[in-house]
C-alpha cells in the first residue's frame, strides 16, 4: 500500500482581474475557501504545477461557480494541458 499526496482545492478563474472581481461579486459564485486558488489561467496553473512540485501526484478540484461551465471549461483548456505534460 502507499499513501499519495492529493491537492483538493476550490476554483475560481477567469481571463482577467477584472473578469474574476466581477464574479466574486456575483451572488451565485460560493466563496473561494482558505485552500482555493483564485486567479487567471497561468495562475491557477502555477498554484497547482507548485503543489505537483512538492510531491502531489493528483488533483482534485472543484468550481466556485459551478454550476456555470465557463470556469470548468477555462480550467481544461488552458491549466489542464500544464498538469498532464
């Protein structure tokens, strides 16, 4: 048996600051919690590729705006493709 190291984090993104302001403003968009990440795509990814670096050998998130898919779709296409390289 072996014990892997997980990242379980809470997502908030978007293409800009601006962008991502504009949706912690919105009612329906949960609060990011102490271990979330909240930022634009390189952001994110550097959050995650840090813990990666620190020996993590998954990931899993979830979307602070779900049920949304903007956010979820963002994450697969510009951080995903850094966690699987």
């Amino acid at each position: 048996d072996e014990i892997v190291q997980v990242i379980a984090s809470q997502i908030l993104i978007a293409e800009s600051e601006a962008e991502l302001e504009r949706l912690r403003a919105r009612p329906d968009v949960r609060p990011v919690t102490a271990n979330g990440i909240a930022g634009t795509p390189d952001r994110v990814a550097e959050a995650l590729l840090a813990g990666v670096a620190q020996g993590a050998r998954r990931v899993h998130v979830s979307f602070a705006d779900s049920p949304r898919s903007d956010g979820t779709q963002l994450f697969v296409e510009r951080v995903l493709p850094h966690l699987t390289a």
